[in-house]
C-alpha cells in the first residue's frame, strides 16, 4: 500500500485546525515519517498509525516546526518495544540539533543517525536535493525502479495465459516469446517532499516528473515579498513548480497561520499549474490534518 497520511499542516505555530507539520508516507513495508513536528505522537494516536509503522524518519531542516516531535516519537518506538531499526536522515549542520533532540528520548530505539552533506542517494531509491531556505536544508524524492507494464491484448496474440504469465515474468520469457515483445515500460512510482526554500533548482530536480509531490505553501501569492525575506514559497510558486516538473498530484500544505482559508491558495497554485507538463495535467490540493492521500497512478509514456 503506498499513501500519504498527513499528521499536521501548519508553519511555524499550530492553530486550533492544524497541527505543526508531520506526514507518515506508507510506501509498500516502509514508512517514511516527514518532519515530525511538535505533538506528532499524538496526531499519529488521531490517525491510528502505530509507532511500529515508522521505519525511518527524514528532517528536511532542524527548524523546530520539523524536529520538535522527535524526541516524542522516539520515546514512544522505545516504550512500545519497537524492535526494527529506524533510520534518520538530516542535514550534517543541523547534527548537534538532532543529537540534543535525540538524547532528550527515552533510549531504547534502534536509531541510526544518517547525517547528510550533498546531493545524492541515501538509502535504495532514496535521494536528497539541496533547497534554499535560511539554514541548510534537504528535500527528499523516492522513487521506484522502473518496470513494464503487460499488454493483456499482446499476451493474448502470443498465446501466453494463466500460470505461463507468471513463468514469463519470472524468467523475461516464455517459449519464443519475450517479456519486452507484451510489455511496454512503466516508470517507476514517485514521491517528492519539498518544504521551506525559495524557489530553487533543488526543488526541481526532486518534483520531475513524480505521481504525488508535497510541497510547501506558507505565502499566498499576494504575500510574496514576505515569502521572499523568509525564503519560503508562495502558492502560486508550488504550483508552477510542479506544473513545469509534470507532477501528477500536488499537495499543498504547511500554510501560515494567517490563513484561515486556504482556499485561495489552491487557487493560485491551481492557475499557475496549468499547461502542466504531464499529460492530463496536474491536480492541485490543500491538505487538512488527519488526511489520507493515495499515491495516484503512474506516469504513462506516450
Ligand atoms: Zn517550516
């Protein structure tokens, strides 16, 4: 099962609504927890995901609106006897942060501290970009390897059906047939997590082309020169960052609290994704606390 499950949504403070940041990203066995800010424990309690879901944790920035739940949610894989390793992925400058943070848990998790330096891949499918914000920061993109998609009228053609499928996907053939000859390639599924830059080429490099893209959108459009000065992007900013990547779905959140509706956020961000690269163009949303997203369907190659 791959989705999104959104723990908080707001920058800086919490509101009444929206809780500070935090998203757990099931993807098949794993879950990738994002940014857990202040009270994620709890909010993951509200979404009924348990501690043992977590099986790594990625900070883009040591800001504490993106760290100051870690000590609760480590304490809490601890008390719950959490028995698998859980990797932590964070800017190198931010280290003496996330240790203080760290040291601060009841210990008892099996943590593994992943300190990064640069652009590059950082576990299996896994790789970080450096964005532009006002302390070092790291997105982060996952994407799966690519594959082929079978062509049910082909394999009818070849006469390949029932368990003779399964032996041809096993093996790349079956008898003259081979599996490229009723497939077609199918890149893989992708995820990018952008949050506090400017608009950057780090931000581009993480949106290409992924199905589901969570990106940051502190700053209403009219709010632009305040995005500017604390380095941040406008809606309107995410939306044309994803619509020049050709992303298949893009999440809004992580909203300023100055915003009791983020309605028009969506829109802005909507308006500046069309003529969207990818085919049928992108779709736009906010996200509230507590929401799931499924990751959407693959990219075709047309
Ligand atoms: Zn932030």
């Amino acid at each position: 099962m791959r989705e999104l499950v959104v723990l908080g949504t707001s920058s800086q403070v919490p509101t009444r609504e929206r809780n500070h940041n935090g998203y757990l990203l099931r993807w098949d066995g794993q879950g990738l927890l994002f940014d857990p800010g202040e009270g994620t424990q709890r909010q993951m309690i509200l979404a009924g995901v348990p501690s043992s879901a977590v099986t790594r944790i990625c900070l883009t920035h040591v800001h504490g609106d993106h760290t100051f739940g870690l000590p609760g949610v480590l304490s809490r894989l601890s008390l719950d006897g959490v028995e698998h390793p859980v990797d932590l992925h964070y800017p190198a400058s931010g280290d003496a942060v996330v240790r203080a943070l760290v040291a601060l848990a009841r210990p008892g998790a099996d943590l593994r501290l992943h300190p990064h330096g640069a652009a590059g891949e950082v576990a299996p499918g896994l790789v970080v970009e450096p964005l532009a914000h006002r302390v070092e920061t790291y997105g982060y993109r996952l994407v799966e390897p690519d594959g082929r998609s079978l062509v049910p009228a082909r394999l009818d053609a070849a006469g390949v059906r029932g368990a003779d499928v399964g032996t041809l996907v096993r093996d790349g053939r079956w008898g003259g047939v081979t599996l490229d000859d009723v497939s077609v390639p199918r890149p893989g599924q992708g995820f990018a997590f952008v949050m506090d830059t400017a608009p950057c080429a780090g931000a581009e490099a993480l949106a290409q082309d992924v199905d589901l893209l969570v990106a940051e959108a502190t700053y209403a459009d009219e709010d632009a020169a305040l995005a500017r000065e604390h380095r941040h992007l406008t809606a309107g900013q995410a939306g044309a960052l994803a619509g020049a990547a050709g992303v298949g779905e893009l999440v809004l959140t992580h909203f300023s609290s100055r915003y009791p509706d983020v309605g028009p956020l969506v829109e802005q961000a909507r308006r500046a994704a069309a003529g969207s690269r990818r085919a049928g163009g992108t779709r736009v949303r906010a996200v509230d606390d507590l929401d799931r997203v499924r990751l959407p369907p693959r990219r075709r190659l047309v």
